[in-house]
C-alpha cells in the first residue's frame, strides 16, 4: 500500500478470484465456468464484429437488448447491460444504499457483496443461514435495508422459491430486494416475472456460466424503469461503453442460439445429479445443489485437506476457510470426462 493510498480503504478487504494456475494442466473446477464453448453463432457474430473494431460500440446496446426483451418478455427500458454481473451489483450498492439504507445479505454467500459494501462506505448486516445451510426467507422481512440475495446462493447451490422471494418483496415494500440469479439456469427458477408486480424487484444474470462467456464478461439486470434510470445514471457518469462490440456480437448470437445453451444447461445438470448420487455412496455430505456447482464434506477429511490432496492429483476445486463451511469444498460440475475422473481422485484420496 502506497502512502498515497485513501484512508477511505485502509480497511478494504479485496475479493479472491478462483485461482487460475499457469504453470501446470489442471481440471479446472473451481471457478464455475461451463465445460461448453460457446455457441458457434456467438462466435461467427463475433468475428464479424472485429472488422469494425475502429468504432465505438453501440452505449445503448440496442441490438442486444432487443433479443434479450423478446426472449424473456420485457420491455428494453427494464434491461441494463454491464460488464459482468459484478458491475450491476456494485451500481446497485451505490445507486440503493447508503447510511439510511443499509446493505443486507446472508453471511455465507458471493464474497463480493461485503466488498462493494466495504468499498462505498455501506453499512451492511449478515445474516446467517439455517442449520441446513439455506437461506430463511422470514429473517429477511421488516428489515428497512437493501436486500442482495443470491438464488442459487453460492457456495451451498441452494434456492428460494419465486413465492418465498415474493413474501420478502411484500415486507419491503420501501426497499430494494436485490436477487443476483447468476446460476439459476441450472435447475432454479427464475424470478424476473415478478418485476412486473413489484418497483422494488432487480434481477441479475450473467453469461458467464450458462451461456459460456465467462471470458467476454457480460451480465445484465432486469428491474422497472425507474430502477433501471437510475443504475444508468451511474453508467453513463462512469463507462458509457461499458461493452465492447465484440462481446455485444458473441452476446447476441447467444442469445439467437438459446436451444444450445438450454441444452448445456440440461447436460450439466445431469452430470451434476449423477456426481452427487456417485458421492453420497462414498459417504459425502451434498447440499441439494440446483447450480453448476456442488457442495461436499466427508466425515474422514477435512476441506482443506481435500482440497489440497486433489490439486496434487490435478485437479482445482474451490475451498472457504470460513469456520461455518470450512469442511466442505466447491466442485464445479465440469463434462462427464471430468467427473469421472474428479470420482476416480476422490475414491483414491479416501482409500489411502
């Protein structure tokens, strides 16, 4: 930290990516990407959209939105685009809360929501999850804060009910209830069809993990105008352009490929079911994950020992030292190729 460094975050705690290893050939489970490349329309239309890198992009994403207002059946006013889903949430810990609107999210949850907290000055209340590690849609009512909600929520993969999320909309009638849907193609269901019913709505999403663009990093919100006017307020004080045209190109033949996505969807889904089925008979503790991830603890191994024993095998899971998790690990559901041999690993490490 340099002398020049704000006070203003001295006490800034940064969030830690997956870790991406450069120096040997890893199964890489551990970040949550797809084990699919893109779609092959994404990639043509991106292609194209290089021949006109001399260009600004389009700051309005018209095109983009377009597809993704017919698709999900709202209006473009109700779509915000950003640079991955993490820029939207931080708009929205700018845009929604301050000293009398404080921030409010589950204690075990994406890490980057006490950052942005941290970052711009939020107070912020966690809290916790049920034994069962799931969130408790009771401890979120009459709260007179900013609700971040992830559905699935990460690390444990589990959801809320669309009608469990209305019953905290209606109790916070005067707050925004943020709810980050970053891997709800999985197996969740998915509660944009709300915010037809309530001003306090916004919904995240991101194309990186269904999708398969976690490289070109996109996500997008989907909230009433007037939520909307505001998050563009901030977009357009920060980085108009925030897409760059070829990730607004693969974006838009994503979109026109939606059959191939659902079907990655579908086969990941599979693979993650029939992984969990394969771990439970080896005696592992599994969250009844409906992400692209699952959530594992074995009685005989600690979580950083698994974690550590399988990356000397080749292979990257996620491990939390937090005390409540820290005997699990996240294990991204990779191809079936990849699980076998993740299970062929597993059973090695549980023999020795």
């Amino acid at each position: 930290m340099s002398r020049f460094f704000s006070k203003k975050y001295k006490d800034l705690e940064p969030y830690t990516p997956g870790e991406q290893p450069k120096e040997r050939k890893f199964i890489k489970l551990n970040t949550n990407e797809s084990p699919y490349a893109p779609s092959k329309v994404a990639i043509e239309f991106a292609k194209e959209a290089l021949e006109r890198l001399q260009l600004y992009p389009d700051p309005e994403c018209t095109a983009l939105t377009a597809e993704l207002s017919s698709l999900y059946g709202v209006e473009p006013d109700q779509i915000l685009w950003t640079n991955g889903s993490d820029d939207i949430l931080n708009f929205a810990f700018m845009a929604f809360c301050d000293e009398s609107h404080p921030a409010a999210f589950p204690e075990i949850s994406y890490g980057f929501y006490q950052v942005f907290a941290q970052a711009n000055g939020v107070p912020f209340k966690k809290i916790p999850l049920k034994e069962d590690l799931s969130v408790c849609a009771e401890d979120y009512y009459d709260l007179g804060h900013t609700i971040f909600i992830a559905n699935p929520n990460a690390p444990t993969g589990k959801a809320l009910s669309p009608a469990e999320i209305e019953k905290i909309l209606r109790r916070n009638p005067d707050s925004v209830v943020v709810i980050d849907e970053a891997y709800v193609d999985f197996g969740a269901e998915s509660c944009v069809p709300l915010v037809a019913k309530y001003e306090n709505l916004l919904v995240t999403q991101t194309f990186s993990k269904s999708r398969s663009m976690a490289g070109a990093r996109l996500g997008f919100c989907i909230g009433c105008q007037a939520l909307i006017s505001d998050l563009n307020t901030l977009k357009y004080s920060t980085n108009p352009y925030n897409i760059n045209s070829v990730t607004m190109a693969a974006g838009i033949g994503t979109l026109k490929d939606d059959a191939y996505i659902k079907d990655n969807c579908r086969r990941i889904a599979e693979t993650r079911d029939y992984t969990t089925m394969e771990l439970r008979a080896l005696g592992f503790e599994t969250t009844d994950s409906v992400a692209n991830f699952m959530f594992i603890s074995h009685p005989k191994i600690s979580g950083a020992e698994l974690y550590a024993r399988l990356r000397e095998l080749g292979i990257l899971v996620r491990y939390f030292s937090a005390p409540k998790i820290s005997r699990f690990v996240r294990v991204t559901v990779g191809s079936r190729e990849e699980m076998t041999s993740f299970l062929e690993a597993v059973k090695l490490i549980l023999e020795e």
